[in-house]
C-alpha cells in the first residue's frame, strides 16, 4: 500500500502537459461513464454538520472502488481518499484529499469545456478573458488545466475575489508556470470593473461556496463573445447558489439547452442553482452522456444545442467515482516516479 501526502499529489499534478491532461480526461470520462450507466456504483453519500464543519463521507464501487472523508471547515475541505482492491477489498493507496479534490474537479469541468471549445482546434479558437471567481485550490486548478489546455487562447486571466490579498497569492503561484498570462485581480465589490471584464469573456468558472450569485444575467448581457461556458462548482448546499435564475432558465433552458450535471439526483438534492429556482430533472442532462459512444439522442440534442446556441451551462456538486479513478491513476504514477510511503503487510 502507498500513502501520498498532499505535497506529492501536487508535485505530480502541477506540472502536467496538455498531453497528460487528456489522459487524466480519458480516465475521468471513464468513471462518469460507469456512473451515466449504473448511479448505484454509488451509494448516497453521508453528510454531517457539527458547529465546526461539514462532514462527508462517499464510497464508489464500480471497476475502481473506494472510500472518501471530507470536511469543509473555515480552513478550507480536508480529508482523505482511500482505494481499495476491487477483488478482495485490500487497501491500494490513501491520497491526501485536498489537491485531489480540486484537480478532479476542475478536470470534471474541462471535460464539459472540451466539448464546447476542443483543445488544439484553431475552428473552436477562444479568445477573450477566462473570468475565476474565488482563489482557493478550486480556483487554482481550473486556471491550470484551461491555460495549459489552451496555451495562447485568452486575453487575460481575470480573478474576482473578495479579498485581493488571497488573489495577488494565487497569481504569484500561477506566474511561476504562466508567466506570459497578463492576470488582473478585481475585488467582488467591484461592479463596474467586473461589468467590464465581462464584455470580452468566453470562459467563466465559479468556485466560491456563496449564498449569493455571482453570475448574473445582467453581466452576461453584457457580453459581446459569441459562446460563453459556464463551469460552477462551489455551492453544495441547497442554501447556496452561484448561478442566478434568470441565466440558467433564459440564457440556457428557456432556448432549449439543458445544464450539464456530473449526477441529476445529487444536484437536484445538494444545489442551490436548481432548488431555488424549482429546476427539475427534465432541465438536467449528465456529463457521462456526453462521453459515451454510441451517444444517446437526449445528448446527442445537447450537443447540438451547444454547437448552435451562446450559453453552455457546468454545475457539479462532486462524486466519488472521481475521486477514485484519478485517485488510482495518481497512485500509478507516484510508483513510476518513486513517491510515497510504501506499507508492506498493511
């Protein structure tokens, strides 16, 4: 059995080239794929809420199995990723949970990303500004991936964040990587310099845990870009909400899309975005759907929905199947590189 600190999930996730990422995808796809065809590989996940934190406790038992404790606190989402032999139940690894989580989740959304905007295809070229909100890990990833799978594609890089001092420490860590990539900070109070920025933006990804939205409709109006996507992860409470209704309803349903989902019942259960704005499964189609072959009609529609119309909609809420495939795929490489703590007769 290997035991990965979080430094070592990072130093074999924070260097990855544009090729290694697709394989990372292939693998993910994997997973969603197994969970569009079977949702029982997973087991409703347990959620526990002290005065302290939320816990959360996830299993996975499709071709990969495994286990996932989570708690998000002030401090942030800490926990642990346990795989296991699908055989026999043998542990494999344990992975520090925190770069894992962010990654697989950020890989999650360029999945959906990659559909709309196809890496290395001039035809589906970006252009414009990436627009982050939040400058956690969450945040952190989805910059990596979307600049390293789309070198030279944006204008800027725009971090909209409450306090500037979190933000200026996430650009420091990306300018080290992305030092061509011109980054502005712009504070949440901030409208007229967000209203700007959203004038010339074709990527938004929302990574802040707020009861509040802070994509907005007027903001979108505003924008002069020809296909926008929109990648939310950071609420996961029904008290939450990033997206407001008036852009998931008349800027995506309303013109017959559907928003991409990693799981219709979990999301319907656990986001904010659907729950506030009485948003049913008929608006709802999984991310799995679309990575499969042959393709369903329902997502073959989809796709041609976000081939045609200007606003493609991401929400996840996280799933366990993506902890342990990326999980294992991790643990492959930290072998090959000699990482880890290695527990013989665990």
């Amino acid at each position: 059995m290997i035991v990965l600190k979080d430094a070592e999930v990072r130093q074999i996730l924070e260097n990855l080239t544009l090729d290694d990422i697709k394989e990372y995808q292939n693998t993910l796809s994997r997973g969603l794929i197994e969970y569009y065809q079977d949702n029982n590989i997973i087991p409703s996940r347990i959620v526990t809420t002290t005065k302290y934190a939320t816990h959360l406790f996830m299993g996975s038992s499709g071709s990969q199995v495994g286990m996932k404790a989570l708690t998000g606190s002030h401090s942030g989402f800490r926990g642990l990723t346990t795989i296991l032999d699908k055989h026999d139940g043998s542990p494999i690894g344990i992975l520090n949970a925190a770069t894992l989580t962010a990654f697989r989740t950020a890989l999650s959304t360029t999945l959906a990303l990659a559909k709309v905007f196809v890496p290395g295809d001039q035809k589906s070229f970006i252009g414009g500004n990436l627009i982050v909100y939040g400058s956690g890990p969450q945040a952190e990833w989805h910059l990596r991936l979307a600049l390293t799978l789309y070198p030279g594609f944006f204008d800027k890089v725009v971090i909209i964040n409450r306090t500037t001092k979190n933000a200026d420490a996430l650009v420091t860590i990306l300018k080290a990587k992305f030092s061509d990539i011109l980054f502005e900070i712009v504070s949440m109070d901030d409208e007229i310099h967000i209203t700007e920025a959203y004038k010339n933006t074709s990527v938004i990804f929302s990574c802040v845990p707020t009861s509040s939205p802070v994509v907005v409709k007027r903001n979108i109006d505003q924008d002069r870009r020809s296909k926008i996507f929109i990648g939310a992860i950071g609420s996961y409470k029904p008290e939450m909400i990033e997206i407001d209704g008036e852009t998931l309803i008349n800027q995506c349903i309303s013109k017959g899309g559907k928003i991409i989902v990693d799981s219709i019942n979990d999301c319907l259960r656990e986001a904010g975005e659907f729950q506030q704005n009485n948003i049913s499964k008929d608006s709802l189609i999984e991310l799995g759907s679309l990575l499969i072959h042959p393709t369903p009609k329902k997502a073959l529609d989809q796709l041609n929905y976000m081939k045609s119309q200007r606003v493609i909609i991401c929400k996840l809420v996280g799933l366990c199947v993506m902890d342990i495939f990326v999980g294992s795929k991790v643990l492959t490489e930290a072998k090959r590189k000699g990482l880890g703590t290695t527990i013989d007769n665990f």
